[in-house]
C-alpha cells in the first residue's frame, strides 16, 4: 500500500504532547461558511498535523544547514512551501487557516503565510476575450507563468515578492493590489489545482510542474455527492448575504426565490466545478503526500499518510 490509514481517533494519538494553543475565539474567526470546526477536531486531526509538520521543517532546516556547510556557504532563508489542494467547497480554505494559526505557534518558524492560487487566476477581461470564462478554476484559466515565477522566486530566496490579489466579491483579480511575501518560513499554497502536471491547454506540457516547488502537499478530500450539497447551501448563504451587495458580481443572483437559487447553484455545480473536480482535481488526489477524508458533516473522519 502507497499510505498508511489512519482513523481520526488513531491519528489522534500521534499529537504526543502537542499543546492546544487555539481557543473557541480563535476558530470562529478562521471556519468558512457553513462550515463549523471543533476543538476536539483540533486535537485529534491538525494538532497532530502540525507536529509532524514542524517535524518535516526541522528537518529539511537540518538537510539545508548541511548542504551550506559542505558548500562552505552561508545559510540561505528559504521558505518551507505546503500546498492544499481539493474541491470547490471542500474546505480547503479552513484547512488552510488552521494549519497556519498551529504552525505560527510553534517557536522556531513564526512567520507562516498564505498565499492562494486565486490571484493567479487571469482577468476576467482575459478569459472572457479567450472564450474560456466558463472555465474559470479550470488548469487553463490560471497564469501558469507567473505562479511558477513567484515560486522560483521563493525557493530562491528573494527577499521580497509581490503577488496579485483576488477578491471573491468582484469575482475578479483586483487591479493594483498586491500582497507582499518577504522570506516567512512556511508558506501554505492553496489552490485547486496545485498538483496538477499540466495545462490543460494545447502542446506539450510544461517542464517544470507548480508541484516541483511544494515541500509537502495536502489533499482535502470527500465524496462528491457532500461536496455538491457543501456547495449548493454556501451558494444559498451567500445568496442571502454577499449577492445583495450591488457590487457583487453575483448580484444577479440576489432576488431569486429559494427553489431558484438552489436550482442554479445545482447547474453551476454540474456545469462547471464538477467537471473540474471529476477531469483535474480528483485525478491529483494521489500525488499529494497526506490525504484528510472528510464525512458528511464535514468533519475528518480518516487521514492516510503517504509512506516515504
């Protein structure tokens, strides 16, 4: 067998003596919507998480300071890349948050900090001229360039990097607004497709992959049937809340009835982000080096960790 299974109870275990450091305070700000996590979901799944985490980034510091030492160089700051992958609606953005609040907590990497794939999205004006705005979080919608460049630039230590900034409300890359990345320790990627090894576009594939840069890789997992009703009740929720914002680029959405909302969040569902999950994300899954399966009420019931 390629992992090792885990149920949450035995994952649980391997948190030895792991401190909790999040409270109830701290979780409410960082769950999305509709989604809930629990203390005990900590402690049991991202605790453990996080100390073998901090294992790993021990670790590849000590792989680091040898190599400088043999080179006779001096050390270099490099960051620790962790990617998170899966669904629209998974979760994955939860996942994230919680991941870096326990990581900063941990005394020798403070600096932990999130970057999402969202940025790197092309302009809407880009995928509309290019007839692919219905393809939007497909492989091919992406700046693949310029996200290879901003990881090239990370793992080669530039001391400061500007990165494009999305806004969920626009529905749209913002227009100069940039967040800053200056040398953190670790660095969650989140994002879709982040272990895909193409392009989803003509030709030959790149040579080199957006995973090639990723020290470790997570893929947030579930059945689609969960995935899908995750799906339609946020949309039902936003609908009710973000969409009546007139400058939402939902707002078309905002005077639908119940049963229409549901309706049309169950064709975009179908139309578009279940053939991205069925044809690019799900066939990633096995690429990615830990696997958090999650049941119907969003909680993690089993992980598998890929053997070494």
């Amino acid at each position: 067998m390629r992992y090792i299974q885990f149920t949450k109870e035995e994952w649980g275990r391997l948190r030895a003596a792991t401190p909790l450091t999040l409270t109830e305070g701290d979780l409410a700000e960082l769950h999305g919507i509709n989604e809930r996590i629990s203390l005990e979901e900590v402690a049991l799944v991202y605790l453990p998480l996080s100390r073998l985490l901090n294992l790993y980034v021990a670790a590849t510091q000590n792989l680091r300071q040898t190599s400088d030492t043999f080179l006779g160089a001096l050390p270099s700051p490099v960051s620790y890349v962790i990617a998170i992958a899966g669904s629209v609606a998974v979760g994955k953005s939860t996942t994230a948050r919680v991941i870096q609040a326990l990581l900063s907590r941990w005394p020798n990497h403070p600096t932990v900090d999130l970057v999402t794939t969202d940025g790197f999205l092309y302009p809407n004006s880009v995928l509309e001229s290019r007839g692919i705005m219905g393809r939007k979080g497909f492989p091919e919608s992406y700046d693949l360039k310029r996200l290879l460049q901003f990881l090239s630039d990370l793992k080669s230590g530039i001391p400061e990097i500007e990165i494009p900034v999305y806004s969920h409300e626009a529905y749209d890359v913002v227009p100069n607004r940039i967040q800053v990345i200056r040398q953190p320790h670790i660095v969650i990627i989140e994002g879709l497709n982040v272990l895909q090894t193409g392009h989803g576009g003509k030709g030959a594939p790149p040579l080199t992959f957006v995973s090639d840069y990723f020290d470790f890789s997570i893929f947030v997992d579930a059945d689609e049937a969960h995935i899908r009703q995750w799906y339609v009740d946020r949309f039902l929720t936003f609908q009710r809340t973000v969409f009546q914002n007139k400058e939402s680029y939902f707002h078309r959405y905002a005077s639908l009835n119940m049963q229409q909302a549901t309706a049309t969040a169950i064709q975009i569902w179908e139309s578009i982000n279940a053939v991205n999950l069925r044809n690019n994300i799900l066939p990633t899954r096995e690429r990615a080096h830990l696997i958090l399966e999650k049941a119907e009420d969003h909680s993690v019931q089993g992980i598998k960790l890929r053997k070494l």
